[in-house]
C-alpha cells in the first residue's frame, strides 16, 4: 500500500476497505469497546462498509482531516487494531484515538502507532496540539497518553452516556514542542 509508516516492527497503513476482512476478527473483541460509545462490528461486511467511509476521509462539509490507519505488526505478521486522527484545520489541533486487540495491551505497540502518527502529524500537517479524550474509567488508556507526555486538562462530567451509563471524561493535551524536543518515554 502507498503512504505506509514503519517505525521499529509497527506498520501504518492508510486504512481501506480491504482492511476489513483482516481486522475483522481482531477488532471483534467486546474488551475493546468497553470504554467507548461503539459496538465491536457485527459482520465484516459492516466493517467493510465503515472502513470504506472513513477511507474517504471527512465531508466536506466538515472543517477537519481523517487519518486512520491499519496497524500491522511486521515482526509477528499480523494485523493487531487501528489508529487516527482528526486534524481540526482552524486550530491546527488533533484528536487522537486507537483500537488494539486486548492481547496486545501493555507491548508498547500504542505507545509505538501514537508516536509514529504523531510525528507525520507535525512533519506533514503543521499539527501544533494533541488531545485525548478518554472515558475516566479507562485507566490503561490513561496511563498510554501519560507516558507519552500528555498532560490532564480538561474533565467533563456526564460528557456521554452508552451501554446504560453516564461516561466521564477526561481530556488530555501535549504540544507538538514535547515530541519534537524527544519525549523521554
């Protein structure tokens, strides 16, 4: 695929609807939604569907970029969940958000696609700011950003409500200055 990222064994692909029927089984574990608004994908054609959207990137009605990405281990030859952003093209800011399959929490795989992405978001699009936004419960996604340098800035009670309850968050930011400088993690 064009526009791959390697960083150590980690791969980014641009995410395409071809990616479904490889991630399909990777991205089916309920473990990984458990802390968003989002159901695992109930067959691969509708991951294929969804795939297909998001490889189109935003409407235009919309004042934002799209990058999302397949991540694939080269090491072990497998495809392990996915990675994006939203640039916020006034602000030069980006939300960051991933999906790994549980078994490959707590490898550094995340912290390897975040830094990755990270980078080709300055390089290439002038991204000045990152944000976080992460349900309060989710404390291994805590734990990722703050190793990464990411900072707490925000709390919003009740910001959503899914799978029968209210979901608090916390929003975390870094500068682009924090990674360009070599973060110490």
């Amino acid at each position: 695929m064009r526009d791959e990222h390697v960083f150590n064994t980690l791969k980014l692909e641009p995410l395409q609807k071809e990616h479904a029927s490889r991630l399909f089984e990777v991205l089916k574990d309920p473990k990984i939604y458990t802390y968003i608004p989002e159901e695992p994908p109930k067959s691969e054609k509708s991951l294929i569907d969804k795939f297909d959207f998001l490889s189109h990137g935003a409407p235009e009605h919309l004042s934002e970029l799209w990058f999302n990405y397949a991540l694939f281990d080269n090491e072990i030859s497998k495809y392990i969940g996915t990675i994006q952003a939203t640039i916020f093209q006034n602000s030069n800011k980006a939300s960051i958000a991933y999906l790994l399959n549980p078994i490959y929490w707590g490898k550094g795989y995340a912290t390897q696609a975040l830094r990755l992405m990270i980078s080709k978001l300055i390089e290439e699009h002038g991204v000045v700011k990152f944000e976080a936004c992460i349900d309060a419960r989710n404390t291994k996604s805590i734990e990722l950003v703050k190793r990464l340098g990411f900072k707490y800035t925000a709390f919003e009670k009740n910001a959503d409500f899914f799978k029968g309850e209210s979901s608090d968050e916390y929003t975390y930011t870094a500068s682009s200055d924090s990674f360009s400088q070599g973060n110490p993690n």
